[in-house]
C-alpha cells in the first residue's frame, strides 16, 4: 500500500497543539478592507479551533500530524 500523502493546502492553513486540537486562522482578512470596520479587523487577526464536528475530516487530509 503506497504512502498517505499529506493535502498540501491543509497543511498551510492548520496545525495541531500538542493537546491534538486543530488551530486555524480566520479568513476574510486579506483584501478589500477598506469596507471592513477596526473592530473587525482586529478580532480576524486571532485564529481559533476547528470545530469538534470537522475535526474528522482535517484528520484525513493531514495524515501525518504536519
């Protein structure tokens, strides 16, 4: 059975913490801001958790824990 190849994508946009929770960014931060309020702006800089229910499937694109 050849290799699991980890999805390159995924492994650019999420990783694991040492407790095996996923981190992840938040999007709509990287053009058209202008129309985007302070507030807005400031609270899309932190990331958060992926949620318990896609857990399964971030698990599958990266195999290998990267």
């Amino acid at each position: 059975m050849p290799k699991m190849k980890t999805n390159r994508a995924a492994a650019k946009r999420f990783k694991f913490t040492a407790s095996g929770k996923v981190k992840r960014s938040s999007g709509f931060a990287n053009h058209i801001l202008t129309k985007k309020a302070m507030k807005r702006k400031r609270k899309l800089r932190k990331g958060g958790y992926v949620a318990e229910a896609d857990l399964k499937e971030i698990r599958n694109l990266l195999p290998n824990g990267n």
